[in-house]
C-alpha cells in the first residue's frame, strides 16, 4: 500500500475513533465519563508507548512523538479544542489495560489488538490502522513452503 493509501485509511479510521468517543459520551458510557472527567480536568490522559517507532517514541528533542501520539493529540482537539490538551502517559503491553482500569489513563493508543477476552474488560473503537505479518526464510530454504 502506498503512503498516500496508508495515510487516507488512517484517517478515515481515526475519523471512526472520534466517532465512536463521540458515541460513548452520547450514550453516556465508561468512556464518556472519562471524556466529562478529561473536560473538567481540562485535558485527556493518554496511554502511549514511547519505545515503538513509527507509532510512539521519544525523539532526538526528547519528545515523545508518533502516530499515535498525533492521534491522540488530534483526538484532543476534537473533544477539548486543543492539541496541547494533553498529558501522555507511558505504557507497556504488560500494564496497557490496567492503567485503564484503574483510571490512571483516560484511554490508550498504543498497539493494542481487540481479542475477546479483552472485550470482556474494555471498550475498543474502530481499528485506526491494520498491519500485516510475513514469515521471512532464507532463500536457500526451498523447503519451507507454507504455514502447515
């Protein structure tokens, strides 16, 4: 996929992570009440990873900055009217879903693939970027031919 495609699919499904945050507070959700507590607050605590480049990282300036870091800034422009509406909290995939449960996070972006059983704990929105995994044999390795 090109990166004009990868950037367009990225923002239609960022469109959807609005929308559905935008949801949960019309419905009056878990979410929504960590959208009314990040309003009060004056600005959303988001779950990010800082050590997953391209996706979050911390850069030469000692930034943290990524796609995701840019979602969830664009998300608080969305819902409180500023980029800088912010604080980024750091996470690993060890403590990702309990610093949601605990509300040390107002939500997460940060790798997070929907399983069942972690529906059974957390809210998704729409997936905002779908990759893809290859396995990867030497060429020499002319037995190898498939998964099975």
């Amino acid at each position: 996929m090109s990166t004009f495609k990868s950037f367009i699919y990225a923002a239609v499904l960022f469109g959807a992570l609005i929308c559905s945050v935008q949801d949960a507070v019309a419905q009056g959700t878990d979410s929504a009440s960590a959208v009314a507590a990040a309003k009060k607050r004056g600005h959303l605590i988001v779950g990010v990873k800082y050590d997953f480049p391209p996706f979050g990282f911390v850069d030469e300036k000692r930034q943290v900055v990524g796609f995701e870091v840019d979602l969830a800034r664009e998300l608080a422009a969305s819902l409180l009217g500023s980029r800088d509406a912010i604080e980024l909290v750091e996470v690993s995939g060890p403590n990702r879903i309990p610093f949601l449960g605990t509300g040390k996070v107002d939500l997460v972006i940060a790798t997070l693939s929907i399983t069942p059983e972690r529906a059974k704990t957390i809210s998704f929105s729409e997936p905002f970027y779908t990759g893809g995994y290859t396995i990867m044999v030497g060429k020499d390795r002319a037995d190898i031919k498939g998964l099975a």
